[in-house]
C-alpha cells in the first residue's frame, strides 16, 4: 500500500515493529497546526472514513487546548518580559490618566473660555489645581531616580500637583494648553525641585494610546534628566563668558594711558567681582616680605566698607598663608569655617573676625618671583571657584600686574628725573655761595625735599663727634598742618639700640606703619615715635670720611606714607 516516493519512510516504519499508520493532519485557518497519529504493531489494518473523520475531531480539540495553553504560557512569558523591559528601563517610564483633566479643560472651554494660555497664565494657581487632575497609573523605577527618591513607593503618597510643585508656571500652562487642544503628543524640557530639593534638568516627552476610546485615559510619560547635559552646557557657555571677558580686559590694558591705568583697574575689578558673583576683589602688590604687601585696589559690592588690610602683626603670624605664597601655590578655602587645615588657626580666626564666607587667593610671579596677589572674598554664603575660574582668574590678575608694574617703571623713570632736576638744583646752589648764606639755602633746600618727598616734616641730625647723639641741626614743618612737638637738642643713640643698630651699618629706616610695622626688638624706638605723633618716618644716613655722619629724615604726621626705594636713592 505504500506510494513509491515512500521507500524511505516504510523503512523507518517497519524499524519501529510498525504493521499500520493512520497519520492525520490538523489544519486551523488554513494553517497546518498538527498530526493526529494511530499507528498497529500487531495486524495490519484499514481505517474507514468515518473513523479518520472522528479520529480528526479528537486531534483537533486536543490541538486546540494545547495551543491555546501555549499562547497563554507565550503571553505571560510576554508580559512578564515587558515588566522587566518597563521595570528596569533606564529610561523614565510612566503611565498617567489625563481623563478628569481633558473633561475639565473640555468644560473650561464650553463655558467661554476660548483662550486656555491666556486663562492659565492669568490664573496660575488654578494651572497648579489642574495639574493635580492628573492621575498616577504606573511608573518605573527610573522615575523614582528621575525624582531623587530611593524608594518607589514614596511617590504613591504623593500627587502630580505636589511632586511637580517646584516646576515654573510657564511648564503648567505649555502642558494643559496642549491637553486642551488636544494634542497627540507634548514634549518639553523643565527645570524643578526633586523630593529631596535638589534643582533637575529633565526632558519629558508625552504621547496618547491611540487605540482606545478615550485616548487620554492613557498617557504614556518618558523622559530623561539632562542635569547633566544642562551643566555642561553652562559650563561651556561660562567658559566661553571667561574667555571673552579676559580677551576684553587684556585688550582695555594693553593701550591704557598712564594717567587712567588706576581708574582701568578697579573698572577690571569691578567687572570681575560682577562676573564671578564675588563680594571683593583686590590687587595686592608685593615689594619685599610678604607681611609687607601693599593694599592697593579693591573693589567691593555697594553697602560694604572698605577694607584696611591685614596688620603687620598679624601678617607675621600668618605662617601657613606665607608658605603657600612663597610657593606660588593657590589658597582656595570654599569654607572659612570649616576648610582651613589644622595649622593655620590664625589665619581662620582672623578670617572669621572680619566676616568671610570663603576666599580665593591666587599669588601673581613675574621673573619667578611673587610680584603680586588677586584675591576673590564672599560675605554672605560659601562658595568654591571651579578650576577654570582660576586659571581665567589667574590670567586677568597677571594682566593687572603687567600693567601696575608698567605704570611703576614710568613712575619710577619720571620720578627719577625730577629727582635728578632737584639734586642738580640744590647742588649748583651750593656752589660759591657765601658763607652766611649756608644755613638758609639749606633751609629753603628742605622745603624743596619735603615737596618732593610727600613729607610733613623734614630735618637733617648729626652725630657728634665725642658720643653717640644726634644734634638736632636743620628742620621744616609744614605751615598748613598743626606742629610737631618740639624735639630734644640731643638724642641719645644708646637709648635707641634698634636704631642705632641700623644706621650705623648705613641702612636706611622706612618705616610706613609706627604702630604695626616695627620689629619686635623696636619697642624704645616705636614709643619715641609715637609720642611725638609720627605716622611714617624715613631715616637715610649719611657718611663723611667714611664714617656715619648723620640722617636726612623725613616724616608724616597726618597720614601714612610708603616712600619707595628710587626716591631713597
């Protein structure tokens, strides 16, 4: 009975001990699904049409509830597949129900108001009320991530209307405007409070589910936090600001005149301090020790009184802060109350008398030597400057340095000439002048060297010839301001061993400061002073014979002066 393309198949058959197959295809919707199979070891048989045809119903309601037991075990499989895919997606997934908020917007609009921006934007905490319409179905983990909360159930406790309470009234109203259109789709990018106040960047994107009767039933949510995204494009953008402001100040310095290179300076700092959303900025100059640092710019924010600097008693102490200076490495304190290392506690708690927050100090070299000082302060809340506000920082303080160092040498070259005018004046005026008039000449002289000098007081001592006391020969004050009180005839150089010290090895005494800027070995010299109401004195020596002769001094009463090194000369 075998056909003969069956050579094959009998010879598998009659392998198994097979006498008779009955073998019947199972065809659902045309497609063939199964075989229902009887097969006899024992007899050959023949099957009659009615016993195929029963044998048929059998094989198809057994293949029916099969199949249907495996598309239900497919589905599960299914579902449960797409449970992990929407439970661990890292993509933000959420499901909400907008019904009650399209009924309510729908309404809105048959009661007259045709204009559902303008409506929302004049009402904003009715936006607010209708936000809360909106209805939580399901969501994954991403959105607890998204909202900075570690648990997922926190969210059940809230509503839409509280966990988006921080976002800006304009992100309301773009939302419910669209819903009133009835929009498929809504995308927008926002910036709000997650539940544990930290400011989010996200971009969320909402879509319809097309197949049901009321589409806004349910509303497909995705998005992303793009905070970082966000920083980094603030970051750029401030780098490009940075950049361009310190491409702007060099070129204001480069061609700036002499006589307007102060007024280009704290116009630099003042643009700086608005930039970096600092309350000061300073230039300090440097000239010798580091305790010595000369005050000379500052911009501060309006209301705030100046600054005097730091005394120099407590310069001298500032151990630390002179190390990190001598090594051109940066002070960058976030925290004054909490960032300084153990060993500088005085610099903390001189920091902390005087009001700051935090502080940037970044130490300017020309030649390899510390030639100046930027310094950045807050007042009023912690900050730390990131690394490119330094290195621009940096850049902008070596610009004003370059600049104030310009001004010094045209300073110092002008000032050298007028200095070389009066020598030769009061030179040749010496030159065959008559015995009698020796002691007057000398005094108009000294008028002319405290005008030179900025001094209220100028006089020239000698030393005697048989002890060490100075005579107090030639002397002017000015007329305008009240007089000094008499000096003694004699001074006695043993009294004053700091002085004497001094200028018997012929080095000159400047000293800008009486109260702070004498050393500690000082103290005879520094009470002499100020009783006698000095603010800044200056000592040159003078040697005839090779011997210490005597002093030209000057000195202020009214106001501290720093007489520079070339004017000494």
């Amino acid at each position: 009975d075998t056909p003969p393309d069956a050579v094959h198949d009998i010879e598998w058959w009659q392998e198994k001990g097979r006498k008779s197959s009955l073998l019947i295809p199972i065809v659902i919707n045309n497609q063939l699904k199964g075989v229902f199979g009887c097969h006899n070891d024992t007899i050959n048989k023949t099957w009659d049409a009615a016993d195929i045809r029963i044998y048929q119903l059998v094989g198809e309601i057994i293949l029916g509830v099969l199949l249907r037991i495996h598309t239900e075990q497919d589905l599960k499989e299914g579902e449960q597949r797409f449970r992990q895919l929407f439970e661990d997606s890292p993509m933000t997934m959420w499901e909400q129900d907008f019904s009650e908020l399209k009924r309510h917007l729908d309404g809105l609009q048959r009661e007259g108001v045709s204009n559902i921006r303008e409506y929302f934007e004049s009402y904003p905490k009715e936006a607010q009320r209708c936000m809360g319409m909106i209805k939580s179905v399901r969501y994954n983990r991403s959105v607890a991530e998204l909202l900075h909360t570690k648990k997922i159930e926190d969210l059940d406790k809230l509503s839409m209307k509280e966990l988006f309470m921080g976002l800006p009234s304009k992100g309301y109203v773009d939302e419910l405007t669209a819903v009133a259109e009835g929009q498929q789709f809504f995308e927008n990018e926002v910036i709000y409070p997650a539940i544990d106040g930290v400011q989010k960047h996200a971009y969320f994107r909402w879509s319809l589910s097309p197949d049901l009767e009321e589409p806004y039933r349910s509303v497909i949510v995705t998005g992303m936090d793009i905070s970082r995204r966000k920083q980094l494009e603030e970051q750029t953008r401030r780098q490009m600001s940075l950049e361009t402001l310190v491409a702007q100040i060099s070129a204001e310095l480069i061609d700036v005149a002499y006589a307007d290179i102060d007024a280009a300076i704290h116009r630099v700092l003042e643009e700086t301090g608005n930039f970096m959303g600092d309350d000061r900025v300073f230039l300090d100059l440097y000239e010798g020790p580091i305790w010595d640092a000369q005050y000379g710019f500052e911009w501060r924010r309006e209301g705030l009184p100046k600054y005097e600097g730091i005394s120099h008693d407590w310069m001298q102490r500032f151990t630390w802060l002179q190390g990190q200076l001598k090594r051109m490495e940066t002070v960058h304190i976030p925290s004054v109350a909490a960032d300084f290392p153990p060993e500088a506690e005085a610099e903390k708690q001189q920091t902390l008398s005087i009001g700051r927050k935090s502080l940037l100090f970044i130490p300017i070299s020309m030649h390899n030597q510390l030639a100046g000082l930027l310094g950045c302060v807050t007042e009023f809340r912690e900050k730390a400057w990131g690394d490119d506000d330094i290195r621009m920082l940096r850049l902008v303080g070596e610009a004003l340095v370059s600049v104030l160092l310009r001004k010094q040498a045209e300073t110092a070259l002008q000032r050298r000439i007028e200095a070389e005018e009066l020598v030769f004046k009061i030179s040749t005026r010496f030159i065959g002048l008559p015995f009698e008039e020796i002691d007057e000449q000398i005094e108009s002289s000294l008028v002319e060297v405290a005008k030179f000098m900025g001094s209220d007081r100028v006089f020239i001592d000698l030393i005697a010839e048989d002890k060490p006391v100075f005579t107090h020969i030639y002397e002017w004050f000015s007329s305008d301001q009240t007089p000094f009180p008499s000096k003694p005839k004699y001074v006695d150089l043993r009294k004053l061993p700091w002085m004497s010290n001094e200028l018997e090895n012929m080095r000159s005494i400047n000293i800008s400061t009486i109260t702070n800027k004498l050393p500690p070995d000082a103290y005879a010299e520094k009470e002499m002073l100020l009783e006698t109401s000095r603010k800044s004195i200056l000592m040159i020596p003078f040697s005839i014979n090779n011997r210490f002769a005597g002093v030209l001094g000057c000195s202020t009463r009214m106001e501290e002066k720093n007489w520079p090194v070339e004017d000494i000369n």
